[in-house]
C-alpha cells in the first residue's frame, strides 16, 4: 500500500527541480500524493517551474516510476532510515525560519527526529590542533552536560571531538552529513556515526546511497547552522568551510562565536577574523552559557526541568513506538510500516505505552501521545 511518504521520495529522487520549488509544489496542491496526480492544465498552470521543469516532472509522473521509487523507499525504510518532510509535524521548526530549508530530511538513529532543547553547531578544522581538539571535546562535553545538544559534521578533528565530547555527557546530539544518512563519511569516524545512531541521529538532505560529493558540502553547513540557536567556530583557516557555516548563521540571525588562538598559527587566522568582525569570544563554557541570550538560558532552565520531571524509562522498541507518535492520531499500520516492525511487537509495545500512561489509543487502532 503507497503512502504520503512514498510520494514523498518519489519527489524527493526527482532530478532538474530544486528543493524550493518541490516546496511550492507540495504547498500549492498540499501533499506530494496529489503533485504526482495533477493533470496537464493544472502543471502548465504552475507559474513557478520553467518549461523544461514541467516536462521533467511529466516525465516523472507514471505509475511505473512510483512503484519503482517506493520499492527504493521501503528498502531503506528496512534499514531503519527514516523520512520527515515539509509541512509534517516532525520537521524541525528551526529549518522553517532560513532561506533554503530542505523539502525533507531523511535520518537515521533512535533520537534523529527529536528536536526539543538548546542547540550549539561546533565546528571547525579537519586538520585541528592538539588545542582546538581539546577545547571542542570540553565545550561538547561541558555544554551537553548542562543541557545543550550539539550538532555537527562529523568531519575529523574538530567536528567529531565535539560531538565525542558531548556523547561523553549523555545522548541526543546529530550529525548532518553531505552523503546519504547510510555513508558513513569520514570512514574513519565509524564508531562515532555507529554511536550516534543508537544515541542520537544521523541527518541528511540527500537520498540514500548518496556518496560524499565536495559539492554537498556547502549546502550541508546551512543546515547545521540552521538546526544551531549558537555556533562555535573552534579553529579554522582563512578559507573554510566552517567559515561558510559562520556566514549561514549570520545570515539566518544565529549568534557566531569564535575560539582565539595563537595569532601565528593558520588555523585561528579564520577565528579571528570572525571576531573581529563581531563574533563573540570563546573563553569558556561556563562563561558562553552565562552569555547565551536570555530567551536562550530561559528555555534552557526550563527545558531542563521538564526533562528531569519527564524523564522517560521505557524498554527500546517501545522508545521506537513513542518516538514516532504525536498529538496527530496514527494508525498502527502507518507505525508498523514506519518502523518495519512485525505486528505482533507493535501491538505489545502500544499495549506496554498505553498502560504506562504514555499514549492513548483514541478510536479503533490509531494512537496518539500523552506527554
């Protein structure tokens, strides 16, 4: 049986058509269902495609590309990757306020579409120093510790030393690849990105399979920034990548802060030209969390006491079960097929939920969250 996500991929392998425009057409026929089924006149009527990407789009729209699409969909749904889209309640609400969000996010790992909390983007060099290592272990460590939950790209040196840090803390921290959510990328961060996954989420825009193209990259680092109420820049050259993550975050109205360094070495030559243009300056964590904007340190406090009062004890497979449940009802087919769980399982983890006090099933079969 197809459903909204099936759609939702076939549009999403649809080459020739931009993410924002896919948006626009998901918004002016309201679901990626109805994009596939529009007739001629309706397609010319679409101001916004060019005509060669209305013929693109004709050409997409068969039932034989579909089928073919959601056997590619429900493969990889097998392999525990999973989709969330525009305009559907698990998207983030911090992608909707940029410039360019992603028509949708495939991820993988427990915790890959929970958004709730304080997030800080640390990046930096690949080729980092013994010193910008260390300090992006501690602010990862130290920041998590006190609620934050840190995002990244799990580049080596700097990226990774973050999220290695905050992991130390305790769960719930992303990385934002420029492959698919199924490439592991650098190969040689495998524990890390195998980690996650049972700690956290792995994200990308881009279909599974994907290999690690450079031109994936920039595109990549607005999304970091975007899912960061803060980025940390911890060391980085003149040029660099992190620099264009910086310059996301600026433009979508982040704060940016910078690590100072020796003013002899390359790598603080990228830091120090963010503060001076403005960046604030990193001395240390205690002293960024003192200086986070108040709204920021407000959620924070708060964010941390609902986490301690609702802390949730719950056997794996019924975190799987909870995680995909909202204040929407959704039928338990729609959650078997998500989770590529046998029924049998389903069926005994709502029970288990629904007796905890969790989630409710409120007509025959279709289950909401409690809390």
């Amino acid at each position: 049986m197809i459903n909204e996500t099936d759609y939702v991929y076939w549009l999403m392998c649809i080459r020739g058509i931009s993410s924002a425009k896919k948006r626009l057409l998901q918004e002016t026929f309201r679901s990626a269902r109805n994009v596939f089924y529009i007739e001629e006149t309706e397609r010319e009527a679409c101001w916004f495609l060019s005509e060669k990407e209305k013929e693109i789009l004709k050409n997409e729209q068969k039932t034989s590309v579909l089928q073919e699409r959601a056997g590619r969909w429900a493969k990889a749904r097998r392999e525990g990757i999973r989709l969330t889209f525009w305009k559907d309640e698990s998207y983030p609400e911090k992608l909707t306020k940029i410039a360019q969000p992603p028509y949708a996010l495939f991820g993988v790992g427990e915790r890959c579409f929970s958004w709730n909390g304080i997030t800080a983007a640390i990046v930096g060099a690949r080729d980092a120093s013994v010193y910008g290592k260390q300090m992006a272990y501690r602010f990862g460590t130290e920041l998590a510790k006190a609620g934050v939950r840190i995002v990244s790209g799990m580049a080596r040196g700097v990226d990774a030393r973050g999220l290695e840090g905050a992991l130390e803390a305790g769960g719930g921290h992303w990385a934002v690849l420029g492959s698919g959510v199924d490439v592991c990328y650098p190969r040689e961060n495998f524990r890390l990105y195998e980690t996650l996954k049972q700690e956290g989420g792995i994200l990308s825009e881009y279909l599974p399979g994907t290999p690690p193209l450079a031109e994936n990259f920039p595109p990549r680092n607005r999304i970091i920034s975007g899912l960061a109420d803060v980025v940390l820049v911890m060391e980085a050259r003149k040029k660099s990548g992190s620099l264009i993550t910086a310059d996301f975050a600026l433009e979508q109205g982040k704060d940016v802060y910078a690590l100072p360094g020796p003013v002899t070495s390359s790598l603080s030559q990228g830091c120090h030209q963010l503060i001076r243009q403005g960046a604030g300056i990193l001395i240390s964590p205690e002293e960024l969390l003192e200086d986070l904007p108040y709204k920021l340190q407000k959620l924070l406090i708060e964010f941390s006491k609902k986490s301690s009062e609702n802390e949730i004890m719950l056997e794996s497979p019924e975190k799987l079960l909870y995680s995909v449940l909202s204040l929407e009802p959704k039928n338990i087919q729609d959650i078997q097929e998500e989770l590529s769980l046998p029924r049998g399982k389903v069926m005994e983890g709502l029970l288990n939920l629904e007796m905890k006090g969790w989630i409710q099933e409120v007509s025959k079969n279709d289950y909401i969250r409690l809390k």
